[in-house]
C-alpha cells in the first residue's frame, strides 16, 4: 500500500506508481472514520476518586466508511467504487483515550475488510461480465 496524494499531483503519481510496477489497473483505498468520545451513565461514578480510575464512564465510537475503487491508469477511467459503512463503540475509563480510540479505528476497518473484498470480487466478476457482452457486441 502506498500513500497517493489527493489532488492533480496524486494522479501523476498514481500514474508514475503504476509505470513503475506495469500495472494496468490499481485498486485504490480509502477510509473516512469519525472518532467521538462522550460521556456515558457511569461518568457519576467518578465523583469519588476510586471510580474515576476503573469505572468505564466514557464512551468511544467510530463512524464512517471504508472503500475501494477499480482504477484504469491507462484510460484514466473508474470503474467502480464499492463503500461500506463502518461503526464501532466501547466503554472505557479517562486513560489513554486517544490510543483506545486508534485502537478501535483499526478494529473496525479490520473488520469490514472481508466484506469490502468481498464486494470487490463480485463487482470485479460483474465488470468482466460486462466487458465480455460488449466484446461480443462489437463482432
């Protein structure tokens, strides 16, 4: 996996990506993911100082989607995009919540990979498909 700026500038390096490996098509990822942390019920508890050390009173979710995109670098064409949304929560106390949360963020896209590939694959046999009646057409 490498990184593709968004942009004019990302296309060129896609492209140059795709030289460099002679590659035809690229299957591009990409992940939007909310993270949120609030509050719950058991936060009363931390009103003494035991509680505020163990007791989950917060709660960390995740929201967003994950996707993968069939790109044609020689034509510069998309062929499809397949998106999943994504959603995860858990309780968890005041410490360390910016590494829970990366945490849960991994969790999640991890998650719904089989099923983004999963989608990928059909939309890929559904594309071949495609390409065979038009081959066919066109005699």
């Amino acid at each position: 996996m490498l990184p593709i700026p968004s942009g004019a500038l990302g296309m060129e390096a896609l492209r140059e990506t795709a030289a460099r490996y002679a590659l035809r098509y690229v299957l591009l990822y990409r992940e939007e993911l909310g993270r949120r942390s609030e509050a719950n019920g058991i936060a009363a508890g931390y009103v003494t100082l035991l509680g505020a050390l163990f007791l989950p009173g917060q709660t960390l979710a995740v929201d967003g989607f994950v996707e993968a995109s069939l790109f044609d670098v020689k034509t510069g064409l998309l062929l499809f995009t397949v998106r999943r949304a994504v959603h995860g929560d858990r309780g968890s106390n005041l410490w360390y919540t910016d590494r829970k949360l990366d945490d849960l963020v991994g969790s999640v896209a991890t998650r719904a990979a089989p099923e983004l590939a999963g989608d990928v694959r059909g939309d890929v046999g559904r594309f071949a498909e495609a390409v065979e009646v038009e081959n066919k057409r066109r005699m």
